[in-house]
C-alpha cells in the first residue's frame, strides 16, 4: 500500500500533467478551431475562446495553490531544487498575469464592443497573452520534468 509521501507525489504529477495538457489542448487544438469556424465572425469567435479561458483560469488556480502548497513543503523539508524554485515562480507569475491581467483585461475589451477588439491595445494584450500561456507550457512541462527526475532519483 503506498505511503502518504508516494500519494503525494503522484497526486502533484498529475496536476501538472493535467495542466500541461490543457494549455496544449488550449493552444494547439481548440483555438485554431474557434478561430477557423466560418460560420462565426471574428468578434464572436473571441468571445467563445474568451469564456473557455475565463473558465480554465479556476483551474489554473487549483494547479497553483497544488504548486505553492507541494514546492513550499519541500522547501521547508530543505528539499529545495533552484530548477524546481524557478520553474514554480515563472509558472506562478505566468498563472497571475494571465489569470489577473491579460484574461479581464480581454473581457473588458470585449464587453466594449467590436471597435474596442480592432484596436491596437487589444492586438498588443492579446499577444502577450499568448506569449504569457507559451511561457506557462514551458513553466509546466520544466518543473514537471524535474520533479519527476527529483522524486525518481532521490538523494541518498
């Protein structure tokens, strides 16, 4: 029977894997479909992939309250990894500013109207927002890489 530590471990895995998987099904799949359905306009296709990331924002939340309580117990444990240190702080600061800042700002813009999402600030948010959730990716798939390698490879 495995142990809580083994429990743990496994649980904090699947969080990241789950979570890298949904930016990548996010990015890779469901955007270009809402973006080429040729039965919507521009507009209303930003309004659907606009609500299907205001929806996964709680998730990415989860994924960084798991992040915060899983890595601040092995720093306290002095099982402290400066790859695992900066991989959790670049995915807490992608997960705040696309959660806090480029997805309200976005539904805002949106709720402005159409003109308000031809603009160039718009353009300019929406690339970062996008830059921002590439940067998640990499956050995600970096400290799960190695925190699989941590936990497999333990110290003896």
């Amino acid at each position: 029977m495995p142990n809580g530590r083994f429990t743990a471990d496994v649980v904090y895995l699947l969080v990241l894997g789950a979570t890298l998987g949904a930016v990548l099904v996010l990015g890779i799949f469901t955007a270009p479909v809402v973006f080429h359905a040729p039965m919507l306009e521009r507009y209303d296709q930003g309004v659907i992939m606009a609500e299907i990331f205001r929806r996964f924002t709680y998730w990415l939340y989860l994924s960084m309250a798991a992040v915060v309580l899983y890595e601040g117990y092995q720093f306290k444990l002095f099982k402290r990894d400066s790859v695992s240190i900066l991989a959790s702080l670049s995915l807490l600061g992608t997960v705040l500013l696309f959660n806090a800042v480029y997805t309200p700002r976005i539904l805002q813009m949106q709720q402005e109207g159409v003109d308000a999402t031809q603009s160039e600030a718009f353009a300019n948010i929406h690339a970062a927002s996008e830059f921002d959730f590439k940067l998640l990716a990499i956050a995600l798939l970096v400290l799960f890489v190695r925190r699989y390698y941590v936990i497999t490879h333990p110290k003896r």
